[in-house]
C-alpha cells in the first residue's frame, strides 16, 4: 500500500508540474505571438514612415546601335543596355537638409563614337543639401553638372544617341556647390577636386563652375561658365520654349585652351551650337537636332587638325505607349573632314548611326 501510495503520488505531482509547464508555455506562446504581432505593426509602421520620405525614379532602356566607319578592327555596331538607373530622394523638399543617390549605369555612345558596351555598375552621383536660411542652398557630394541642354542618361533626352556638342560637357564630380534663388532666378557656384570619369580631361587638380538660370517672357534659359584647371574653359549658354505643341531649345558652348595647352594646337578656342525642334501629335513626336561646330585646329571634338568643322543632324521618331514606356529609333548624319576610317582603316569624312530603342521610366 504504501509503495502503491507512493507511486500515486509521483504520478499526481508529476501531472501538476506538467500541467503548470504547458499553461505556463501557453501562456508565453501567447505573449510571444503577441510580442512579435507588435513588433511587426511597430517594424511596418517604421518601414511605411521611411518609405514615405523617399522617392524612387530613375528608368532602364535597351537598344540596337549602329555607326558606320567605326575606325579600324572596331566593331560598328552592337546591342546595348543603353542607361540603367535608379535614384532615391527625399521625398519633402521643405526639409533643411535634403538628400539625392543614384546608381547604375549608361553605355549610350555620342555621335563622336561607336557602341561600346560599359559594365561599370556604380553609384552615379549622390550629394547631401543643407538650406540653412531660406533661398540658400549648399549641395556636396558627388553632383551632376548644371551645363548643356542633354543629359548624360539619355533615356531623359529627345534624342537617343548623345550630340557631339553634349559629347564634350562636364561630367559627375566630387566637391560641393552653393545655390541662391532670387526673383525665379537662380545663381550657383560649385568647386570639384575628383570626376567619376578618371580620364575625363585628363583629371585635372580642380575645377569649377559658376552660373545662373530661370525664366523670362515663357523661355526658359541658363548660362554656365565651366573652368577644368589648366586644361580649358567653357561658357555656354541654353534657351528653351514651348510654342503650342512644339518644344524648342538651343545651346551654344564657346571652349577655349587654357594658356598652358594653347601652344600644343593651331588655334585656342571652338564654338559649336545644337538647335532642337520636336512636334508632338499626343504620343507621337519627332525630336530633330542640328548641329554645327567649328573647331578650326583647336581640336577639342575630334583630336584631328584637318578637322575644322563638324555637321550633324539626327532624327528620333519615338511613340510613348504610356508615360513611363516608349520605343524610338533614330537616324543621324554626321559630316567631318577626315574624322573618321572605315574597317580598314582608310579615312572618311562622313558617319551615318542608326539606334532602334526601348525605354521604360519609373
């Protein structure tokens, strides 16, 4: 009996004590999924608030590029993934300090070149903005430059291909830049110490920007002095309109050789102008752009003293599907004396590039 009674009582705690476990377990199980269904509201509402302040743009296009006379053993032609580009913002542009990043990358030739595929991915620009007092701003970081009409990531621009007067503009560098709007004019300057491109002008120690820009009588405009140090130096100028339902714009760009290159050339200065005409019938337009340049023995488009004067029109009928979808192709011609070779080597005066292009915007 009394083993019996023993054996009971073991068997009676050890049903309390496993009872007490598994309410016990319960019990935490319930607070552990409440716990977690929290954190989660708590993990959502963080990550909606984020998200709220950030904005997301940027696009990818994809095309077919050809150009004729190439250059010797030089392939002419190639498919590419034109731009690739995805940018985050600040989304409240009321805050004081403010913020832009992009990465990606473009392998979008200029009429001056030939389709060469880039697979350099990496970050293509990103800055910080403080507005300390009001109208004032202060951008660091690695910026994007406020000259020309076209922009580097051609899926931005009317044409595909990239011009040969944007060919020689200024590209991403590292430094800062000081803003001021006044009267809806703004006015900036800006001091670079590095490029994203090493071999852009053959990085030169500094360089720097001033410029202004805004509006006046419907025409948009901006002028821009560019100084890339003991290299040369560029002025220029943009004016853009609307006229019903024709968009309108010219850039005018003045290069000269800073006085330490002069002597190395024939003459110290070029000057080169792009008018663009583009009519809209709703989805349909026809972006056109003529340009000329006269570079006389400068040489600082194409690296050739018989060259002195260069002519290109392009053509880019292109179709939007939607806001964010389009499909264009484009024809161009480009006439400089002996500025380019054939396959085999022999020089020729003239270039035709044909581009077929799709593009989707985000």
């Amino acid at each position: 009996m009394v083993v019996v009674k023993k054996n009971t009582m073991s068997h009676l705690q050890k049903g309390i004590i496993m009872f007490g476990i598994v309410s016990l377990l319960l019990f935490n199980t319930n607070a552990a999924f409440a716990s977690a269904e929290d954190s989660n509201q708590a993990d959502n509402k963080t990550l909606q608030s984020v998200l709220s302040a950030i904005k997301f743009t940027g696009g990818i296009s994809t095309g077919y590029f050809y150009a004729s006379n190439p250059g010797e053993d030089t392939a002419d032609d190639a498919f590419l993934i034109s731009n690739l580009l995805v940018e985050i913002s600040s989304a409240d542009e009321t805050l004081p300090v403010g913020f832009v990043g992009a990465f990606g990358q473009t392998s979008t030739p200029s009429l001056l070149g030939t389709p060469e595929k880039n697979e350099d991915f990496d970050i293509e620009y990103a800055s910080l903005t403080l507005k300390p007092i009001t109208d004032v701003s202060l951008e660091m970081g690695l910026l994007m430059p406020n000259s020309g009409f076209e922009n580097t990531y051609t899926f931005n621009n009317k044409n595909v291909i990239l011009g040969a007067i944007a060919s020689q503009q200024p590209y991403n560098a590292y430094g800062a830049r000081i803003g001021y709007d006044v009267n809806d004019i703004s006015l900036w300057g800006g001091y670079y110490k590095g490029r994203l491109d090493d071999e852009e002008y053959n990085s030169p120690d500094y360089a720097w920007e001033i410029g202004l820009c805004g509006s006046i009588a419907e025409n948009d405009f901006s002028i821009y002095n560019y100084h890339i140090d003991g290299q040369r130096n560029l002025f220029g100028a943009v004016i853009e309109r609307t006229i019903k339902d024709v968009d309108l714009a010219l850039n005018i760009d003045y290069w000269t050789w800073d006085s330490q290159m002069e002597s190395l050339y024939g003459s110290k200065s070029s000057i080169g102008g792009a008018f663009y005409i583009c009519p809209n019938f709703g989805d349909f337009s026809i972006p056109v752009r003529i340009e000329y340049i006269d570079q006389d023995e400068s040489e600082i488009y194409i690296e050739s003293a018989d060259t002195k004067h260069i002519f290109s029109a392009t053509v880019s009928p292109t179709w939007h599907f939607n806001e964010n979808t389009y499909i264009r192709a484009e024809a161009a011609y480009i006439k400089a004396d002996g500025a380019f070779a054939d396959e085999e080597g022999i020089s020729k005066d003239n270039r035709i590039n044909l581009a077929l292009e799709l593009g989707f915007l985000f």
